[in-house]
C-alpha cells in the first residue's frame, strides 16, 4: 500500500490561515491497479480484451482482462498489460500508455510511480473490434462427439412445420 507522510500544500500563502489536521493517506494496491487499467484504456490504440469463456459470459477472472495492472513496492512499481488493435504504431501507443498511466496515478491518487513497464499481450483485429462494438458475439466452435443413436436423436434439432390447421 502507498502511504504519504502528513505535509501536503505549504500554506504561506493561505489566507484564512487555518491549517489542515495532520494525518495519513493510505491507498490500496487494488486501487492504484484500477486507476491504471483504467487509464491506459484513454489511448486510442489500446482496446479492453476479455479471454476464455469471459467473452461471452462476462469475465472469469480480472486475469483473463486486459488491460491489467499488478502494483510493486507500494506503487513505486506499475507493471501493464495491454490489448492493441491491429495494425497500430506499438512503441507510439506503448510509450503514451506509460507516460498517461503514470500522470494518473498520480493525479487521482497521489502516488508518484518510478516506473511504469508495458507488455503487449494481444492484438485485436480492427475488424474484429467492429464486430464486437456492433454486438456481435463470435461463439466458440461446438465440439462434435459421438453418441449413441438414442443420444443423437434425443439431441438433434428438430423442425415442426405443424402449424395445428388442418386442411
């Protein structure tokens, strides 16, 4: 966890003169990891990926989203995954994810990271992007097995063309 030291603004020039209570702020590792995950998706470039079965049923697990954020030393240390669209400037996109990421972590939360490494985990196609921001939903292949002929037709799909009218 990030602490800061009691301190904050000098108040020389304040005019009221009163000063704040001395005190600590402590912020969770967690949240220091949201904070950056959720930044590094303000670049145009870097596109949110959910892996597995968490494409269609929401996320398994926060692991298999991008991009992903993991905290070292109390936030001294901010290690990134990403997601890129494809075909993309990586080491442009990269290099501007790093230095955003950075400013807000500590903007909104007051700790100053020393260092910020970015990964590149995935590309996503454009196209395939296009697909998702439409609502498509690309499902996985069914996997055809062998059954017993009983099996098979208790499972196939049937076609009732019956309207109930009689002629």
């Amino acid at each position: 966890m990030a602490e800061h030291e009691p301190g904050g603004p000098e108040h020389g020039g304040d005019p009221s003169g009163d000063d704040s209570p001395p005190g600590t702020l402590t912020v969770a590792d967690r949240v220091l990891e949201k904070i950056a995950a959720r930044a590094a998706l303000d670049i145009p470039g870097v596109v949110r990926h959910r892996g597995g079965v968490g494409s269609v049923l929401g996320p398994v697990g926060e692991r298999s989203t991008l991009p992903n954020a993991t905290v070292l030393a109390g936030g001294a240390r901010i290690s990134l995954s990403l997601a890129l669209e494809w075909p993309c400037a990586v080491a442009e996109v990269s290099r501007r994810t790093r230095d955003h990421v950075a400013a807000e972590v500590e903007r909104l939360a007051g700790v100053v990271p020393l260092r910020v490494d970015v990964t590149v985990s995935r590309f996503e196609p454009r196209q395939a992007i296009r697909r998702l921001q439409r609502g498509y939903v690309d499902l996985p292949p069914v996997r055809e097995d062998t059954h017993d002929d009983d099996d098979a037709a208790a499972l196939a799909p049937t076609i009732s063309t019956d309207t109930g009218v009689r002629r």
